[in-house]
C-alpha cells in the first residue's frame, strides 16, 4: 500500500479484512490509527470488506487568490493525493486521499454510479485518545452554542465542526470539512464511548456519479500551525479567475447599528451619522440591520459614497427562496448597495445547501459582497465564491443584546482563534464596550479587533462609543482592512490568544485573556520588524478608571477594569504586558523610522449631477435625464437607457403601473473602488382615476421612529409591524401610519385635481399633533389632531401639484409618542386634470 507524504504530515489508506483504514503520523508519530473508511449507499455499507483494485497518485500544485481573510494575497500549495478504487458488493467505489504539510482529507467517490443513489451514513470514524483534551460547541445548526474544554471522558453527543483535540504534547488535530456545495449535506460530529463519527445532517442524501461527500479534513500540528492553515481554502474549489480578480470585492470594517440602538436600522438620519464617524475613522463599510426601507436606501448609498463607504443591507433567507424573490438582488445592486447580509438560514440540509449555491452564483453575477449569519461554518466557499466576507456561525456578541443573563465568557472568546476561526471568516462583531453584564475588560475588547478575523469587521459599538475613548478610537483607524500573514504568538485555547497579523510593513497585535490578572509576554521575533521596531501598546487600565467614570461590575456584581492606557516601546524581541483579569490588549508594530501612525479621515467628494430628479416617463415611453459626459448609470432590471448627445440619456423603463416609480443611480469614480453616485427616480404619470396614496411609492420620507407605514398604524421599528388604524373608536383599512416629526413625499407630477382624506391621532397614543398637507412646500391644510376625537376630514384643490407632501410635529413639547393616522388618503386625477 502506498504513503502519501508531504514532508512534517503522511497519511495512508490500507483494506485488509476488517475492512478500509486510514492512518495519520506526523513527524513519523502515530496520531490516528485505524480510522475506518467508507459510506453506506443504498443500504449496503462500502468499506467492510472491499477489494482494491486500483492506486492511482499525483502532485497537486495550484494557487489562489484570498480577496480577504487570514492571508489576503497570492497563496500556493502543494498536496500529495492518491486515489483508492474498490469494488464491493457490485459496486465501485474510491476513497480520494489528499495530504497537504499541515493536514490530511479524505472524500468518498462513486466514479461509475448510473442514474442516482442514497448515501445514509458513513463509516468515518477517529478514537478520541484516553486523556485527549478537546475543545468543542454542542451541535446546532447555527453555531452559536459556547465553545468549551471537555476531557475524553466527558463527550457524549453531537458537536460542531471544527472539532479541537490535543493528541499529545503540541500536538493538535483540528476536525472539519471542505468543498462542500448543493450536491451534500453538511455533517457535524457524534461522539460516544470515546469514538468520534461523522454524521451528516440529512438521514439520507441522493447523489449522483462523482464525489458524495464534502472532504472529511484533518488539521495536524501546533498551535501556531493550526492558526495559520489555510487547508481547508486550498481543498476547495478554485474560482472562476473573473471573480478572483473582481476587484468590487473589498475587505474592511463597517459600523453597525443595530447592537447599540435596535430600532435605528429604520432611522436614515441614524444611518448618517454612522456612516460620518466611520468615514472620519478611515472605515470601508456601512451594514444596515432590519428596519431599512427602500424609499431611503438610495440616499444613504448616495450619502455614503461621497466618503468613500459602501452600504450593505440585512435581509432574511427566506426573502429570497424564489426566482421572484431573488429579482430584490439585482434591484438592490441597482441602488448601488455593495453587499447583503443574509440571515436565518439554520440549517445543514442538502437542499439548504443548493439555496446558498443559488444565492453565491448569483451575487457574483451581480457584484454583491456576502455576509452569512445564523448560518453554517466556512467550508472554503472563500475560495471559491470570494465575495464571502464573513460568516457568524459563532456566539458573538448579539448575546449581549438577547441573553443578558448569558454573557460572553472570556474564556468562550479565547477559544475561538483555535477553533471557529481557523476555518474562515468570523462576524462575531467584536468591541462591544456598552454590553450589560460584561465580565470581559475593556483591553480584551479592544483585543477581539485583531484576534477575530472577518473579511469585513462589524463593530458592535455605538460609533460614539469608540470615539468617547480616544485610545479605543485611534486604534481602530489604524486597523488595517485586511491582512497578508497571521500568525500566533502566544497562548493556548485554555488561557490566553496572542495574535499577529501582518498588513504591509506593519504587524497588528490583539491580545485576549481569560483569568486573573497578571503578565502577558509578547514575542516579536521572526516577524521581520527589525530590532528597534516602534511599538504602541493599548492595555487595561488596571484599577483606573477613565474621569467621571462610575465602577464596572461584571454578571456577578464584582469589579471589572474599565478603561484603557497606553504606552509606547521600542523593541524587536517582544514585549510584556499588564493585562486585568479576563483582559487584553491591542498594538501596533512598525519598523524604525516608518510612520506607526498612518490613519486618516476619508475626503468628502463632490456627489454627480443629474437632472431633473424626479423624471417622468413620456408618451413615447422613455424619460429624459442629464449628467456629466464622464457619468454611467446603473439600471434596474430590466431598464434600457441609451446616450442621446454628450450629457443625455433616454431611460426605458420596463412595466411600471401609473404612479410607479423606480431609481437610475448615477455613477462616477470616486474613492478608489468606490464610485461617487446620486440618484433619480423616474415616474410613470397618474391615469386618470382614483389613487389611494398607500398603494403610491414614497418620493421621500422622515418619521420619528421607524418607517412611514402603509395601511396600519405606526408600528416603531421595522416596516410591517404597526396595528390595524383605529381613531376614536373607529377602525380604518387604508391610510398612512406615522410618528412626528413626520413627512411623507408623494409625486403627483401636476396630474391630480384634489386630494380626499382624514387624519386623526390613533387610538394606541395619546397627546396632540399639529398635521398639515403641503402642495409643493405650501401650506394648503392644517389643523391640530388630539387622541380621542374624531378624525378631521379634508377635501383639497391641488391642480398643478407636483409634489404632495403630508406632515405631522407634536403640538406641545409634552406630546412625545404621538402616532398619526391620514385615514383614507386618495387623489383624484380627472382627464383634464393634466
């Protein structure tokens, strides 16, 4: 029988008559021994008893382009592989080896398959050694169980992927897969009685000719080795080389406000203001959580781009489960949104994974970036599909927000870069200062911003939270968007990660720790700085608190360090580090005689023209636009536009019913990959006839709290959440529910010849608002609604109207949580209206 051997690693498969084994050494050490091969097809279990009846061996050489995670850059590899032919029970069968220097794979093949068959298990299976260590999270679907230490004789169960253990003395095998798509279902581990099986998520998967199993992989090595593998990338499929080289795909970080303020995702003056700190932070991106309404999302895309950050908008799986509903991506893109943050998914079945095949084709087509939450692990869909920039798969710190009794632990968090993050991108969103009942210090916060990797980093903060501590601040400018080398340090999955990234010339540094206080020590050798390297140190400030700042207690009411210091060093060797208990700390190294600070805010551009911007469709079914002759447009689907001189443009829309409206974005370069973009809508006019404003697109709107919502009453926070009207009694099925401050935009295009309707106070509030209706910014009705009465009635002329808009403002300073209800709003556009 035949080695594979790839220098530190060797693997070989034997089939002797108690059936198919694998054995791994490293070093020419044993670490696992009789380790049964095979798959359960139709019923009938290959791997018992086979006879081989063909090796065939070959080199593997390739290389790929990582777009981000823990070596952004050119990577080569080299693996050895060997397949195994086997005939058994009438059926041919092939165990495909591969071993690499950090690890070993193995996946089934049925290369002669006619038709389709049913794999029900496998026979893959590793003895946990007597005595072994592991470090593992009980099974569930989304990944977000603790990960914890369990010694052999405490596992019993299912556990996720990947799947820690030490062998021996800096030993370590790290368990998981690879390569994994729509033609399988995701597997995790059982263990019992000391043995650890692969089961696969579905009791049984119909597969065709080729593989039918994902590569079951086997990381082998130190620590150190194990945090910079990139193994499970290099087993997966390549990408197709325009993706790889796309260059719309862009690492970074991204303020994020749903963790600090729920409801702020449905609040575009909120919005802005995220994206002004991160734009004076350096930050890349912008994530929108549920609330959004896409009568606003073209502004703040617009807003953004003017400081070089992208939008990316939160979204449900099941939002986009059919061909229809897959349209919303390229609309999205449309707008000029950069990515979607997809959520919900929470499952490992095979036809859960030919949704995300679905859903990673067609972002590629479309240039969406992709962030997977509630989700499975990474299997190397990085590799394959590089806009992928993150996963969750994790507890991050959205616990804070759900479980305030089920805090992040420290020694939850220490795990992960050994374990979940060693795998693939991690959306843990770090840095959460403002978490109740943290027991974590301000230092092992700040830490998480280098030792979790993502593609794009989503801090959990209030951008105001970092920028009240200046230190915290400056050094999340620095950070850098992504990273070309990672590699450990220090620690082990028990106590403490120290972990190096390397971003050109400069190495940053997070440390986090879990226990007492005490020393940490920081070695810098090997990582090229020079022996004088310039370092600047951020550590817990221990004992000291930040001026006016009141005590810290952690879940169980004992004092925890807050607040932050720094220090800087000159040294090549490494450095020590004073961290507080269940703290950390974060640095910077940079070579003498460099710039250690190089951060700096993003410009303001100047936004393109565009007019008019609100365009209506004509006779000959086209609408006419003007922009710079260095402009190009972004269409909805569907759309034609075409040049009509240097500075015009004649936009066709597809089917629109009267009053529909859709957006053209208007691109120009900007901030490096970033374009500059505005925005107009252009508008098919009002038929004559009757139009209820809620079945009418808003222009623009502005609500107190949450969106402008049709047909219910204002819900405060996401669209759809409001209550069926009811104004004094009375209940109402059409109208306007909103919460002054308030405004509503409505183009009417001088179509219509009066507007009919009523506005009361609903009967879910109380307090007074002073309502009007505004033709074209002039006053043309006003009166004051009190909770409790009866709506007031208007009929009102607005011939030559182009712009409708509806307002509400509190009466009095007292009347805060007032909800206005316009009750039956319609406008009437009679034939010679126009």
């Amino acid at each position: 029988m035949s080695d594979a051997v790839t220098s530190a690693v060797s693997a070989q498969v034997r089939s002797t008559d108690a059936g198919v084994w694998l054995s791994v050494a490293r070093d020419g050490e044993v670490v696992f021994d009789r380790v049964p091969l095979g798959v359960v097809v139709d019923g009938a279990e290959l791997g018992a008893a086979a006879e081989l009846v063909r090796v065939t061996e070959r080199t593997v050489r390739d290389r790929f382009l990582a777009r981000s995670g823990k070596a952004a850059g050119e990577h080569r590899y080299e693996h050895r592989e060997v397949v195994y032919g086997f005939r058994e029970a009438g059926v041919e069968w092939e165990v495909v080896l591969r071993v690499a220097r950090d690890g070993v794979a193995v996946r089934y093949v049925l290369p002669a398959l006619d038709g389709t068959a049913r794999v029900t298990g496998e026979r893959t299976a590793v003895t946990v050694p007597a005595g072994a260590t592991s470090w593992v999270l009980d099974y569930q679907t989304w990944y977000e169980t603790p990960r914890y230490r369990a010694g052999t004789e405490e596992l019993a169960g299912a556990y996720g992927f990947p799947f820690l253990m030490r062998v021996a003395d800096e030993r370590y095998v790290l368990i998981t897969e690879s390569g994994i798509d729509g033609r399988f279902a995701g597997a995790h581990a059982e263990v019992a009685e000391g043995t650890l099986r692969v089961v696969a998520a579905d009791d049984a998967v119909e597969v065709t000719r080729g593989p039918v199993t994902p590569w079951r992989v086997f990381i082998v090595g130190t620590l150190p080795e194990l945090v910079s593998s990139l193994f499970v990338d290099e087993l997966a499929p390549a990408a197709s080389p325009e993706l790889e080289d796309a260059p719309w795909i862009r690492p970074g970080r991204a303020a994020w406000s749903w963790w600090s303020d729920f409801y702020s995702g449905a609040r575009l003056d909120k919005q802005k203001h995220f994206v002004d700190v991160a734009a004076d932070l350096g930050w890349e991106h912008l994530l929108i959580d549920c609330g959004w309404e896409e009568t606003w999302v073209p502004e703040i895309v617009a807003y953004a781009s003017l400081r070089g950050v992208q939008v990316h908008l939160w979204t449900i799986w099941r939002d986009l489960n059919s061909p229809e509903d897959l349209r919303r991506l390229a609309l999205w893109r449309s707008w000029g949104v950069a990515g979607i943050k997809v959520d919900f998914m929470e499952s490992e079945s095979k036809d859960r994974y030919r949704w995300y095949d679905t859903i990673l084709t067609e972002t590629a087509r479309l240039g969406l970036m992709v962030n997977f939450h509630g989700s499975v692990i990474p299997r190397g869909w990085s590799r394959t599909f590089p806009q992928v920039i993150g996963y969750e798969a994790i507890r991050g710190a959205e616990y804070y927000v759900f479980f305030e009794n089920q805090a992040l632990t420290a020694a939850h968090n220490v795990v992960q870069p050994f374990t979940r993050n060693v795998v693939g991108g991690m959306d843990a969103t770090p840095v959460a200062f403002g978490a109740a009942n943290r027991t974590t210090g301000d230092g092992h916060e700040l830490g998480l911003s280098v030792a979790f990797e993502c593609g794009i980093t989503h801090f959990a903060d209030h951008v105001d939270a970092y920028t009240a501590r200046p230190l915290a601040a400056r050094f999340l400018a620095e950070l850098a968007p992504s990273w070309e080398e990672t590699r450990l340090l220090a620690g082990d999955p028990d106590t403490h990660a120290v972990i190096g990234r390397r971003s050109g010339d400069r190495w940053f540094v997070g440390g986090i720790a879990t226990g007492e206080a005490r020393t940490i020590r920081v070695p810098l050798d090997g990582l090229g700085v020079g022996p004088d390297a310039q370092v600047w140190i951020v550590s817990d400030a221990t004992g000291r608190r930040s001026a006016g700042e009141a005590p810290a207690t952690d879940a169980n009411g004992e004092a925890r360090a807050t607040g932050l210091v720094e220090r800087t060093v000159s040294t090549g060797d490494g450095f020590d580090v004073q961290v507080a208990r269940d703290g950390g700390f974060a640095a910077v190294v940079a070579p003498a005689g460099t710039d250690l600070f190089r951060a700096a805010p993003r410009p303001v551009l100047r936004a393109p023209d565009v007019h008019p911007a609100v365009a209506e469709v004509g006779p000959d079914g086209t609408a006419s636009l003007t922009t710079a002759p260095d402009a190009r447009l972004r269409l909805p689907p569907g759309w034609t536009a075409r040049r009509t001189g240097e500075t015009g443009w004649s936009v066709r829309p597809a089917a629109l019913p009267p009053g529909g409206l859709g957006v053209v974005t208007v691109e120009r370069d900007g901030d490096g990959p970033v374009p500059v973009v505005a925005h107009a809508r252009v508008v098919r006019p009002l038929t004559p006839g009757s139009h209820a404003l809620p079945d009418l697109p808003m222009i623009a709107f502005v609500n107190e709290d949450g969106p402008v919502e049709r047909d219910q009453s204002n819900g405060g926070g996401n669209p759809g959440d409001g209550r069926p009207m009811r104004v004094a009694g009375q209940a109402f099925e059409r109208g306007l529910g909103t919460a002054p401050y308030s405004e509503a935009r409505f183009h009417l295009g001088g179509a219509a010849e009066t507007f009919t309707g009523a506005v009361g106070v609903d009967d879910e509030s109380a307090g007074a608002a002073r309502v009007a209706v505004l033709g074209d910014g002039r006053e043309i009705f006003t009166a004051v609604v009190q909770a409790g009465k009866p709506v007031t009635g208007f009929a009102l002329e607005v011939r030559g109207v182009r712009t409708l808009c509806l307002r509400g403002e509190a009466a009095a300073p007292e009347d805060t949580g007032v909800h206005v209800d316009w009750v039956d709003p319609v406008v009437h556009v009679t034939p010679t209206s126009r």
